[in-house]
DNA sequence: ATAATTGCAAAGCTTTTGCAGACGC
DNA sequence: GCGTCTGCAAAAGCTTTGCAATTAT
C-alpha cells in the first residue's frame, strides 16, 4: 500500500492539464495585483505544475509560453507570491545543492519524502501530520500558519540495489 | 605565507564551559577523522552551541576561541559533518532570508517551531512526529533515516500585541 | 495620465575552489 | 615523510537592485 490515491509522484517533468482558471491566476487577480502579460504565463507555470519547480524551471516553462519572459521577472513574481503567501518555498534536504522550489500552496499539507540515493521525491498526506500542527499550536499557544516537513532515506527500488 | 603559526587568543577571554569531551568531538575522533587546531575549535564551538547557529555565528565564536580561524574552513568543516551525518542543516522558514543554520544531530528529532513576527525559535518533541516517520516508512517501505519539520506562526506573546 | 512593471546590466551575497605552504599522524 | 588541511585570493553560483523604457488600468 505505498503510493496510494493521495500520494502524487514527481519524478519527470511532464505538463499536462493547462486551463485558464489557474488557482494562482485567480487569487492574484481578487487581491487587484496588476496583471501583466509576463505575471500571467508564469501564474498559469506555477498553476499547472504538477510538482514543485525551481527557478530555472520555472523559467524555462514559461519561455515555452512567451520567450519574452525574463528570469528577472521570475524572481519577482516568485517574491510576490511568497509575500502574497500563495506559494510554498522548500529546500527539500539540500539534497541538490542549495536550490530553491517552489509550489502553489494547497489545502492541505503535505510532506515531501526523498531518496536520497536517486532523488525521487514523493508527497505524502496524513492525519497523525495535522494533529501533530494542533497539538504544537496547543502547547504553545500559537496561531500555526505554515509548516514544511521533508523526510529522507532511501525508497524500496534503492534499498533493493544496495542489496544486491 | 599560508597558516600562521600561532594566533591562538591568550589572554583572559571568555571561560568556556568546554570539555574536551564534546560528543561531536569523540564522533569525529572515533571515525578516525584527522583532528586538527581549528577543527578541534569549531566542533567545541558546535558541541557547546545551545542551539543552531549560522555560519557566521560559528565563525565568530571560533575566533574567540582562536583567531587563527577563516570562514573557509568553518565551511569546510560543516561539510565534513554535514557528510558524516553529525550536524543537521536548517533554513528555519527562511525566516531571514536564506541563512543557513547548524546543529549537532541529538538523539531524538526535534521540530523548530518559529514566531514569524518576533523571529523567536523553539523546539518540540513528540511521540506523534516519531509516529508519522514510521507511517512514511511503512507506506512507502522506505528506511528513512534523516527528517527536518519547521513550523511557523505566532506566538502567544505576538498575537496578544497584535490585537492591541 | 501615471504609477507599476519590465529588461538589462551590474552589483551583492554566500559558498566553493585552486594552490602553495603548514601540519597531524 | 606523506598525505591531508589551511589561508588566501579569486571564481562561481544565485539573487537583488538601479534605471530608463514600457505597459496596465
């Protein structure tokens, strides 16, 4: 029973489903942020990804879309979102170097599982997670807003190469 | 004109409480590691940390120590034990930019729980967040063998000013 | 109209690396 | 004595910033 329903695999680096009515796209839009051609494409980027995505990702995306997009501009609107609170910064263990990732933040939490031998990285959801937020806001008193969680070792396919 | 001689900082400079029994100390010897005058400093340093500390911190504290110390090897250093596993890497929510801090890896896991407005860090422990590696482990039949949670929010303290 | 946003180039930071000389074992 | 470490300086990322031109509303 590993990767159940809940649990999204990110491994490659596909694109599929590409609507218009981006989560991301909408949420800028209600605050009345400025919307420019270049914020669009890498909102709808952002939007579509399907796992988290570092800069030059982020970048190279949205130079598929419309090459007029600069990597200047990636960072800046990557700020905004961050400051707007609508995307998640994550390091993932430093697995690769100090890059930086990046993801639309969703409803519910989830944390990030690598192998820290071929670098999968897997999402995981669980309730025992949210009690856990609950009972440190319990204890401490406090108004808890963000969490990020990544866990490392090394996954069944790895472990099993080790073996042999 | 590479390494000076001799800086060592004689006079009556701080007393430390430090043992020449440091955990990381006897790690580090036991794993056969060449022990030298500065790293003998910083793992003291870090032995005698009561929290994560960054790498300026760590610089600075060494040089207390000895002056004779460069950040080039404080770097170095942290890489050797970042490799061998004794020290843990946080971003603690990139809470002031993106300062990379150190700690030395205690027995148990603990969760860095951070005040977003008054930048305040305090750790956690709980039978809950050992409980949610194992599920992680079990679903995905992986070994997992390092893990990081931080959380953020406010604390008491800063919600109370906030609603004056 | 006009204030915000963009691209470009250049500056800023933090971290890494090449080397010659010093040091631990 | 041999091989590893260190300091220094310089290089190498990655991210931010100043500014004139451009664009959204």
């Amino acid at each position: 029973m590993a990767a159940s329903p809940s649990h999204r695999v990110s491994t490659g680096e596909r694109l599929n489903t590409a609507e218009t009515t981006g989560k991301l796209q909408q949420s800028v839009a209600k605050r009345g942020i400025r919307m420019t051609r270049q914020r669009r494409v890498i909102l709808q980027v952002m939007d579509d990804a399907e796992q988290h995505l570092d800069v030059d990702q982020i970048l190279e995306r949205a130079q598929k879309i419309d090459s007029g997009v600069h990597l200047v501009t990636v960072y800046r609107t990557i700020d905004l979102l961050k400051k707007q609170g609508l995307i998640d910064e994550l390091d993932l263990l430093h697995l690769r170097g100090d890059r930086h990732y990046y993801e639309t933040h969703g409803p519910r939490d989830h944390i990030h599982v690598a192998c820290l031998r071929c670098g999968k990285v897997r999402e995981f959801e669980s309730r025992l997670y949210e009690q856990l937020k609950e009972q440190i806001a319990r204890d401490f008193h406090m108004k808890v807003t963000v969490s990020r969680t990544e866990v490392g070792g090394y996954c069944e396919e790895c472990l099993r190469k080790t073996k042999e």
